[in-house]
C-alpha cells in the first residue's frame, strides 16, 4: 500500500504533495473505480479538520449569508448521489512531453482519470437557501497551496447556470463509504462535466460573485496557452468542460501478448453535456476502422467502457483508436499538434503498440 490507503500499484509522481494515478490494470476492473485505486491530484498538504468544528461559509453576492454544519447539510436537506468521472487537465501530459519538455509539470499518464458515485446534496438547493444573484460560484478548499504566487488555498469558480444544475454535488460519501480525507473530507465539491480542478476538495466557503474566480488556480494556471505563450494573470483560455478522450486500458503499451483473437479494452469520455456515441479501433494507421463495443451506460456524467476482439498476426501491431460524442466531433489525429506550455487537453487519438507471439 502506498500512502492514504492507496495501492500499491498507483503511479506516484509526487509523495508532498501526494499526487498518484491510477495503474491501467485498475482502471480496467470496472466501470466504476474503486477508491483505494482511485487517483489524487493535489496542490497542497492535505489539511487536518475536525469535522464536528468544520462549517461551510456561503457568502458574497446573496439575500442571506449562512454557516452551515455537516450536520445541518445532512438532515436540512434531501440526499443526492450522481455516478461522475473526474478527470485532471493534465491527463495524458506524458505523451505532450514526449514531445516536448514541460518543464516543472509532472508527466501524468492515462490514469489521472476515474469514475466513482458520489452522495452529498445538491449545491442548487444550498444556494437556494442563501439566494444568489451572482453570475459565477466559487468555491475554497482547506488546502493552502504553497505553488501559488502568493501561497493561497485553492479554489476555483464555474458559472452559476451550472452550479444550479441537480447533478452538482457537496458530497460527503464516495461510492457509499465516507470521503476519504485524501479525496476532500469532510465535505468537496462535485463538478460533472468539468476539469477535476473545479471539484474542489476540503471545502470551506461558497463565495456567490459578479466574476469568474481571481485565484491563481483559474486565473493564472489550468488555463490554455499558445504553443508560445506563457503563463500569467488573465493569459490564455481558460479551461472548463472537459474535451472528448479515450484511452487503452488492456492490453498495455509496450505488452508482448499470444497471436491470434485478442480482447482490446478502454474507456472514452465525452465530459460537458456530451456523451460518448461511439468508439472505433483501426489495425492500420487509420485507413480502415472497426466499431467497438460500448460496455455498461452509468449515466449521462460517466464514461463508457468499451470492448473489442481483434485478430492479430505474429509481429508488432499499433491500435489505435478514436471516439466520437453526441455532437459528431471526435478526437485530433495526434499530440504533436496539442502541444501547449502547460501540457493540459492532451485527447488525441490514443495508440498503443503490442508484439503478438505465436500460440
């Protein structure tokens, strides 16, 4: 086991912060991630809190200003739960690096990613209570960040539309046990659709406000630069929705497996208020492509798992693979065009390559 509970197998790219993906065997065990494998991504310390003490803050452009307890949270208002995949920006950072150094940006690969179901109450119903007439919603953990320029606890915003949408949780529990402390206990944010940085853990205040979120998490970083910019206050785009992506989860880059009929599977994630319509898996650089096998449908926040059977020959073989969403876009053809300074949005097409040995 690795720190807070976690597996053995997570990819640790950082023990202070503690930073860890989840290894592609887990991933591939269900569509639902279990949470000792479920990844971390932090920017700080994780803060200790008492939760008997803890209140959550909600303030800024509201009728009313309220301190609410857990306590209060769980038996004023009813319980919501929403299956949702969470996924950091700089998923798949590894392959842009490849091509290019990004210095100080850790070389996340494909498992900064995970789906779990998630129990709290609607954040629409506690900004009811407060009701607000801000155009934005922002949200500040416990976690003081000493990356930040100043040092500052993280936070980020989205815009009040989608903070009143039922699927937007204050989650207390994590595929039916309590939050783990390493995952935002005692309360975090839910953000389905949207970069996991907007989920923000160890929640402590609720600020209502005229203006997306000024903190350097949203008005410096997680935001998208030119291939020459770089980063500032205000520069380049800011980064929201999650862009469509897929992965290889089995068999794994690299893998020498027997010739013959071979299971390929993954996962494909459409993020926003798309969904995942089809995957498809060519043998041959994309000249020809078969459709895969869309697995188990969690509901409209969650990826799909797919499947498909191959044949493949002795020799070395590249999969490679592409999704499409419910708006008919589909993946960019390869990362060399995706580069950015900070590494963030890598969804290319995924390919993987295999040596199949004979029977």
């Amino acid at each position: 086991m690795t720190r807070y509970g976690k597996r053995g197998d997570m990819v640790v790219h950082e023990e202070e912060p503690f930073n860890a993906e989840t290894g592609l065997a887990a991933l591939a065990e269900a569509p639902v991630t279990a949470t000792d494998a479920f990844y971390v991504r932090g920017h700080g310390a994780v803060p200790q809190i008492d939760p008997v003490a803890w209140r959550l803050h909600v303030h800024g452009a509201v009728e009313r200003e309220l301190d609410l307890s857990l306590e209060t949270l769980r038996e004023a208002l009813p319980e919501r739960e929403v299956t949702a995949t969470l996924q950091c920006a700089g998923n798949r950072r590894a392959g842009l690096i490849a091509i290019r150094d990004i210095p100080g940006e850790a070389p996340w690969g494909p498992g900064a990613t995970g789906t779990a179901t998630w129990t709290g109450v609607a954040l629409a119903d506690v900004l009811a209570l407060a009701g607000p007439h801000g155009g934005h919603v922002g949200f500040e953990g416990a976690d003081l960040s000493p990356e930040a320029k100043p040092a500052q606890q993280f936070g980020g915003s989205i815009p009040l539309e989608k903070a009143c949408r039922p699927e937007v949780l204050l989650a207390w529990a994590m595929n039916g046990e309590p939050l783990p402390v390493v995952h935002g206990a005692p309360l975090r944010v839910v953000v389905p659709g949207y970069i996991g940085a907007r989920s923000v853990k160890w929640l402590e205040r609720i600020e209502v406000r005229s203006e997306p979120w000024h903190g350097y998490f949203q008005h410096v970083v997680y935001r998208l630069l030119p291939e020459d910019g770089t980063a500032g206050p205000g520069a380049g785009m800011p980064l929201g929705l999650i862009a469509l992506n897929s992965d290889v989860l089995s068999p794994a880059d690299g893998e020498t497996i027997a010739a013959g009929s071979v299971q390929v599977r993954g996962y494909a994630f459409a993020g926003g208020e798309r969904h995942v319509t089809r995957v498809d898996v060519s043998l041959d650089a994309g000249t020809h492509w078969s459709q895969a096998l869309l697995l188990e449908d969690l509901g409209p926040w969650a990826w799909r798992h797919w499947q498909i059977t191959v044949e493949l020959s002795p020799g070395d073989h590249e999969i490679l693979v592409r999704a499409w969403d419910s708006s008919a876009a589909t993946q960019p053809e390869d990362e060399a065009a995706l580069w950015n300074p900070e590494g963030y949005v890598n969804n290319a097409r995924p390919r993987i390559r295999v040596r199949a040995a004979p029977a």
